[in-house]
C-alpha cells in the first residue's frame, strides 16, 4: 500500500500566508525524509483559509528540495481553466520534475471559486470538466494543427504553425502517454468514482467523508469497471484520512479533542463551510441526522482515525475491511499553529515508521 500525504491545506486565515506556505513546504519535506511516496496540494482561488492557488507553482518549489516523493495536485479545477493552458502547465511540471506528477482533477469543491467562475451549477460545472479533460488529452496526442470544437471551449490552431521551428505546439507531458490520472470524490455513491473505473483513472476519496461513503465508493468503482468491462484492482483507489497517532491511545484521543486542536478547528471550520452551502450530507455519518444536532466531537470521533501505534494499525486494516481494498492511504494534513506542529510531525512519523510497516506485511500476509 502506498502512503501520501493530502494537504487542502487549511489554517486559519489570521496566520501569515508566507509562514504557512514554508510550513506546507516543511511538511511535504519532512514526508519525503519519512518514505512517504506522494504528496497531494489542492487548489483554492477566492479563500484565504486555503491559501493555495496554484499547486504545481507550490509544488515546484520542492522538486529540488525533496528526493524521491511523487506530487499531486489535488486537484486542479478544470472547468475554472482553458485547457490549453492546463495541458501546457501540466506538461511542463511533468518535465521538471523528470516524471513526478499525478494529475489530480475534480470540478472543483469551493462554492465561492464557483461563484466566481460562474459554475455554481453542478450539471453545467462536470460538463466542462469532463470536456476539458478530453480536450487536454487530445491536445496531448496529437501534432497540430488542432482543430477541437467544444461546446465550452472551441481551440483552433492551425495558421500561424511553423513546424521547423516548434512554432504552434503544445508540449507533450514526460510520461507518455500521460502522467496518471486521479479524480476527487466525496459525494456518498460518487458517480465521479464510477467515470474515474471506466476511464481508466484512479479515485480518490476525501478524508471529511464517514466510513459508509468511502464504502459507496468502492460499490461505484466496481459498477465503473463492470460497465467498461475493466479488470477490478483497488491498487489505483486512494483513501484520505485524519490520522493522530500518539504513544498512547489517551494521549492521541486528548490531542484529537483539543478545542485548540487543529483536527478540532479543521472539522468545525468544515461543518460551517458546509452548512452554509447545505452540503452537509458528505459529512454525516447517519444522513437522517438533523444537522442542528450534529457536533464537532461526533464529526471527528466518525472520521479521526487515532490512537497508538498499535491501535492505529489495527482500525486501519479494519477500516480497509469494512470499505473496500484500497491501494494509497492519504494523511490528511493539518494545521501546524502552535503546540500542534509537533503533534502532526509526531503522527506522521510513526504512521510511516510503525504502522506502514505492519499494515504492508499484514497485506502481504
């Protein structure tokens, strides 16, 4: 199983930018030093709680800081992007980082970037990421000239080519044919895990789902290879999750329910973000639940995967039982303000150096 890092990243919006972007970096550093194999940064335009807005220009920054950990941006927004720009961008940090990247798509989860790219509606927001990612891989495949008619972007390239001079490409990714492909969900039955099966890309579940969401999502991986008639394999499914390991299974449950916590102000922060834009099923362990009665404590307790090391190991290969054979797990990543720098370095390190270990020779057993 592979282990990665997932990073929104989120802190609260009173911390300077520049020092939370040195601490992301120091994160996905410390990740690298640690074997973790990938590290996933979202993208976020209009919100300065997630700060990042260009996660391949992020990324960039740590190609020759860090040795051998692959990067994903998690995700890039598609319909928010012409897809020339997004192919040529995407082709270029697969070059620099010599085969490094995993292209993470989704339609984008932030209501005000949809506002502010006029998509708020879902029908109309997933019809132009699908279109864009099919222009992206045309433009991949193909010399010019281009000629693509799209209902949402029409790109056409053909009279100013000058093919002895490289004059009116588009740059080919490093990895050909593409560098793979993965695709966000957290609906519960997300029907984006049943396009990602037949398509031939990889899912991925968002860490503020309960378990019987990331359940769903294996039951649509399955419908998505049954309908494709492709050969079912969970190694490309990857599962986020809040981790907090500590020495033992009280200290790890006192720091998961710190009211200074960063778990603690991640799930509230999200609850509010949610409620506001009445998407608060995603969230919900028990979906009848009226959402006045919902609290942050229940929040984490149905979706913080803590304890000792020996704990951890055991709920997560039970957790895996219970959900379907998922191939990465994803520590999500919070915020390091305060006491909780050393908690989530702490959690990292033995996650990689105490439970993987366990968890790849329980699998291999």
């Amino acid at each position: 199983m592979k282990l990665g890092l997932f990073g929104m990243p989120l802190h609260p919006p009173t911390r300077p930018t520049a020092e939370t972007y040195e601490e992301d970096a120091d994160r996905i550093i410390h990740a690298d030093q640690m074997g973790f194999d990938e590290a996933w940064i979202g993208e976020h335009i209009s919100c300065t709680t997630e700060p990042i807005s260009a996660p391949m220009m992020f990324l960039a920054s740590l190609i020759h800081r860090t040795r051998n950990i692959r990067f994903g941006t998690g995700v890039i927004a598609l319909p928010n992007h012409h897809p020339a720009v997004v192919a040529a961008e995407v082709s270029q940090f697969d070059h620099l980082s010599r085969g490094r990247l995993m292209f993470g798509i989704g339609p984008g989860g932030l209501a005000s970037d949809m506002e502010l790219f006029d998509v708020l509606d879902g029908a109309y927001r997933t019809e132009r990421m699908m279109e864009s990612i099919d222009t992206i891989l045309k433009l991949w495949s193909q010399d010019p000239p281009y000629h693509i008619d799209g209902k949402h972007w029409k790109i056409k390239l053909a009279d100013t080519v000058i093919p002895e001079l490289g004059v009116g490409f588009i740059p080919k990714p490093f990895q050909q044919p593409h560098p793979p492909i993965m695709m966000t969900a957290m609906s519960p039955f997300s029907d984006s895990v049943k396009t990602a099966a037949m398509r031939g890309w990889g899912p991925m579940s968002a860490n503020f789902c309960p378990e019987y969401v990331i359940a769903s999502h294996w039951k649509k991986y399955l419908e998505g290879c049954e309908a494709a008639g492709r050969p079912v394999n969970g190694e490309s499914w990857r599962v986020a999750r809040n981790i907090v390991i500590a020495r033992s299974d009280a200290e790890a449950l006192d720091r998961v329910l710190d009211p200074d916590g960063s778990n603690y102000y991640y799930f509230e922060y999200l609850w509010k973000v949610l409620l506001a834009v009445n998407y608060t099923a995603v969230m919900k362990d028990d979906p009848k639940q009226p959402d006045d009665q919902i609290t942050v404590e229940q929040l984490i307790k149905s979706m913080v995967i803590y304890g000792s090391p020996k704990t951890v190991t055991e709920k997560l290969l039970a957790f895996r039982e219970r959900t379907g054979p998922f191939g990465g797990l994803l520590m999500a990543a919070m915020d390091g303000s305060g006491a909780n720098r050393s908690r989530e370095w702490e959690s990292m390190t033995l996650l990689s150096q105490e439970v993987m270990p366990e968890i790849r020779r329980a699998l291999g057993r």
